[in-house]
C-alpha cells in the first residue's frame, strides 16, 4: 500500500487550547512494499504518525493518502472496509487475560471474516497451524493454548507481533514492538517482520526507541523531534552526527539506557475484562 502524507498536522483530540501539535507539517511518501523504521526522542510525534496513518486520527492540516484515495472523503462504510486493509500494533497489545493464546493471535484475522465467522472464531478457532506457524516464527509455538495472563511482558508483547503474519492487512503499522524484548530477541522480531513485509510485497512503517536495530534492519529510517521530520534517508547514510543531533538532550535513549525489560518481570494476576460495545 503507497503512503503519502502531505504537509499534516494533527492534534490530540485531549490536547490543551494552544498546545503545539502533535504532528507539524509532516511531508512524507512511502511507497507500497517499502520497510520504514521512525526514530527519535520520547514526544517525537512518531506514536501520532502511526495513528494518522491508521486513519484512527484525522489530521487538522494537510492530506493523507492511502494508494492514492483520501480516506476522510470515504463514506463510514467505505472507510471501515478500508481499515480492513491495516494493521496497526500499538505498543501495549489488547490482549484479554483469560484468552488463549491461539485465540488471540487469530484475531488478526478478523477484518477478513464475516461478522458470523469473527464470533465462532472466539470459541472454535478455525486456522490453528497458521496461529501455530506465526507463533513459531517468535519462538512461541509451545505457548499455542496458553492463557494470555500466563505469559510473561516479552511473550505477549511477541504474541501480539504474531498477530501480524496471519493479518490481511497490506500495510502493517508496529508501535515500539521491541520494548518488552532483550536485544537478542528483539533483533529476531524485526528480522521477522522485515522479512515477511519484503517477501509478501506488504508496506512495514515501525517506530522504535532501539537505533542500532532500525539501522541494521531497516533499508530507510525516518528521524522525528518534536512532531517534525529531521531527516528522511537511507540507512547506510545516518551518520553518528546526525543521531546526535536528532537526540540532542535526549542522549541516554539513544544509548539506550531505560528500565528492565518487561520480559523479566512474572506474569501479571488476571484481572477482570472489561469490553466496550461500539
């Protein structure tokens, strides 16, 4: 899916009155099959890049287009059809506690079933070697009945990657889906998802806090402060001058210095699923 987004702006919709945007004159086109990695300081605007792209936020200025159509000119239906055809991975993935693992990643799924399908898949799980196969390429295969509140930070955050390989989408959206991983297995996922994107011709645009992974797996790399584009290049051409610029007060991210890795910590208690009707 081609990309292109034309001098946007975008607010959050909490946003104060007179608070800078999130997203400031954004100018970008990414061609469809392209793998793009979005770095730059915590507050960048690359979360918010996403979510424009996602055609979950509507930019205050400028244009958005997805192979070419406007997707605010869409009818309400036409646009939901549209958004059948991303996928979008937030940091954080929505994964229901007491929901098998297998389960969860076939939701992926979803925008490709009909509404009767989308419900018998909760309780008979119609693709389980697909879920099996996506699972193995993170090394989670043995976690296939798991229960979601069974795993650790790092295996969720990895189940919810594999939701990706079994999606219809054409152009995958991943936000920081290296936070919960030790740099080992956080190397493997890219490898993954850069892989699939590149054989199956699907457009990859991921925001990562880790530099040296964008760089040795990602042919372009976008560099964002402060809700604008610094720089737009090939990787082989980001120098050291550039990321320091880039990171200028923000040097202990791009060192990499942060907390454990949510991998480490034990699984969480199950706590009760609240779900909201639309």
């Amino acid at each position: 899916m081609d990309v292109w987004l034309q001098r946007i702006s975008a607010r959050h919709p909490a946003s104060v009155v007179g608070a800078a945007p999130a997203l400031s004159d954004v100018d970008l086109r990414i061609a469809g099959g392209e793998q793009v990695a979005v770095i730059g300081p915590s507050g960048a605007g690359k979360t918010t890049l996403l979510q424009v792209m996602s055609v979950a936020l509507a930019p205050s200025v400028g244009g958005l287009r997805l192979d070419g159509t406007d997707p605010w000119d869409l009818s309400h239906r036409q646009r939901q059809s549209l958004r059948g055809r991303l996928f979008l991975a937030p940091q954080v993935p929505p994964l229901p506690p007491r929901q098998r693992v297998v389960t969860a990643v076939l939701a992926g799924q979803l925008p490709a079933l009909s509404l009767w399908a989308s419900l018998r898949s909760l309780f008979y799980p119609r693709d389980i070697a697909a879920a099996f196969e996506a699972l193995e390429a993170f090394d989670l295969g043995d976690k296939l009945f798991e229960r979601v509140d069974r795993l650790s930070g790092g295996e969720r955050q990895r189940v919810g990657l594999a939701r990706a390989l079994v999606s219809p989408g054409s152009l995958w959206l991943i936000d920081e889906p290296l936070s919960a991983l030790d740099p080992a297995r956080a190397h493997q996922a890219v490898r993954t998802l850069v892989g699939r994107t590149q054989a199956a011709g699907i457009t990859l645009v991921a925001t990562l806090h880790q530099v040296d992974v964008a760089l040795a797996n990602f042919p372009r790399v976008i560099g964002m402060r402060e809700g604008r584009v610094m720089f737009d290049l090939p990787a082989a051409q980001v120098s050291r001058e550039r990321l320091h610029q880039l990171y200028s007060q923000f040097e202990h991210e791009l060192r990499g210095d942060a907390a454990a890795p949510l991998q480490e910590q034990a699984p969480e208690p199950a706590a009760p699923v609240v779900m909201h009707c639309r």
